[in-house]
C-alpha cells in the first residue's frame, strides 16, 4: 500500500489506499506551509573536495600521499556509514539500551519513547514470534527502513518511499555550540508540556511523554510561547539523528527550523559524531532546505510498518 506519487498526507492523513499513515510518516511526508527558508549554509569544502585540491596544487610526490590519505579516510567513514543501514537496531543494541524491550533478538523502544522496532538482517520465525509476542496482538509494529520481510500473516500497514541524508565529515557549521545560537534554548523534563502543545498544534509527528529521553531537544519561543523545536532521535554508533523539526502556524517563514537544525548540527559535531536525517520522497521542500543546510543523500529507503497476528 503505497502513497500516491507527489502525496504529501497530513499527520496522521491517508494513503492512497485509504491506509491511515502513522503520524511520524506524515510528519516525513507533509511539507511546510508558510514558505520558511533558511540563509544559505557558508560554503564549506568537503573531504573529497579537499583531497582533490590537494592533488592538484602539490607535485607528484605529494600527490601519492594526498591519494593515500584520502583513501583512508573514506575507508574509515564507510566502516562508520554501515551503522545506518540498521539504525533503529544499532540505536536500541548501544546509545538507547536502556530505553529498550527486548525477547530473544527482537527490540522495541519503551512505551511513551518511540514505536519503533528492530529485528536481525535475517530474521527466523522465531525472532518475528518475538516480536509479536513484545508488542502483543494485534499491535502496531513500525519496522522503519528495515528490509526484512515478516511472515504471511502480519498485516501491512503502510509503504513509503524516503531517503537517508547524512552530513559530509570533516566539516562543520561555523556557528556556535548548540543552545549558544541566537534565540534557541535547551528542553528539558520540564519543557514536556509545551513542547506537546507545540506537537499538537503543529502535528510533525509523534512525540510521546518521554521522547525527550532519545537526546536533546532545542526550542525557539515568542513571547513566552514556544513556537519552533527540533531534536535528537535514533543514535548508532558515530551519529545522531535530527528529528521532531516543527513550526507553530502562526511563526512559519521566519527561518525558525534552518537555525534549529544548525544548532542541532553543531552539538553533534562537537561530541565528534556526524548529523544525519529522514526525509519521504515526496517531500521536496524539505530536501531542498537540508541540502541548502549541506547535507547530502546517502541513500534511499523504504519505510514500512505491520499489524502483529
């Protein structure tokens, strides 16, 4: 059951089969309204760009060298870069272990942190009944990017095509640390009530009563009010997601979520991890700001979730 191409549902809209979409997919595939923009990211040299300046400026024996460094980086970035192909699993197996349920090989967050669930690249029958048996009858299982096929009889419940963007290593945002940006202030525990308000009022996605437990969360207010936030989810080893980025109505188009998202980025960097996102296809407004912000399509996904038997 597929979105129609060009679809952007609203939280918590429909498929193009009449499938109502989980919230947290029609918080990938809804575009912002408003037209918020964001200034345009200071041009930064990536480690390719940077490798290949220095082939060219040096004289063939540097130039051996300069090859060679490069090479190895890349190489250590690839061994990192695998963490994302399984990055609910990495998250609840490392950074997230102590916000998990697990039976056998099968995980799943606490409930009121997150849906999201993980098997094995190669799950038996056994590990599926683990599953099932965690989420009991008849229970929602969002199986995010994961590529392994359920049995027969878990029922399907959506499909929706996206895209994994990471941030480039070797750079980072010439911007403060974090909190420090102009305007934007930490969340915390206490922040849990306005910050549903927020959710409820701009419906990005889900956020539960302890989703602020999967890592920090920022916020932009007016006039005590808070009217922008944005924050860290799922956390495999080297990385951190950017998740839960919304706008209130009323305070779109001012480029609330581009300095959240810089904020949010510069934190990351800072603990020597690297950014990355998630984004439905359709959602070319969106691709557009994270690529001006410079991140960059690692690959593309498919997300999908299942009714247990």
């Amino acid at each position: 059951m597929s979105v129609e191409a060009g679809r952007r549902p609203q939280a918590g809209g429909t498929g193009a089969a009449g499938t109502r979409l989980p919230s947290h997919l029609a918080e990938l595939a809804s575009c912002k309204r408003g037209g918020e923009t964001a200034t345009q990211a200071n041009a930064t040299m990536t480690m390719r760009q940077a490798g290949l300046a220095r082939l060219h400026m040096h004289d063939n024996g540097h130039r051996q060298s300069a090859r060679h460094e490069r090479h190895s980086t890349m190489a250590n970035r690839d061994g990192q870069v695998a963490a994302l192909d399984d990055p609910v699993g990495e998250s609840l197996r490392g950074h997230h272990a102590h916000l998990a349920r697990r039976l056998g090989r099968a995980t799943t967050y606490l409930p009121e942190v997150a849906t999201f669930s993980a098997v094995t690249a190669d799950p038996g029958p056994q590990e599926w009944a683990d599953l099932a048996q965690l989420l009991g009858r008849g229970e929602f299982a969002d199986m995010f990017s994961c590529a392994a096929t359920p049995p027969s009889d878990w029922q399907p419940v959506f499909v929706l095509e996206g895209r994994q963007m990471i941030w480039p290593g070797g750079s980072r945002p010439d911007h403060p640390h974090g909190a420090t940006v102009t305007g934007v202030v930490e969340l915390g525990a206490d922040s849990v009530p306005e910050m549903l308000d927020l959710v409820a009022r701009a419906q990005p996605g889900p956020f539960w009563p302890r989703t602020h437990e999967l890592g920090a969360y920022l916020g932009i207010h007016d006039n005590g009010t808070l009217v922008a936030m944005a924050g860290e989810r799922l956390r495999p080893p080297g990385w951190t997601e950017i998740s839960a980025v919304c706008t209130a109505p009323e305070a779109r188009g001012r480029g609330h979520a581009a300095r959240l998202i810089t904020a949010l980025v510069a934190r990351i960097a800072a603990r020597n991890e690297r950014p990355f996102l998630h984004v439905a296809e359709a959602n070319t407004d969106a691709i557009a700001l994270y690529e001006r912000l410079g991140f960059e399509t690692r690959k593309h996904v498919t997300f999908r979730g299942f009714r247990t038997p």
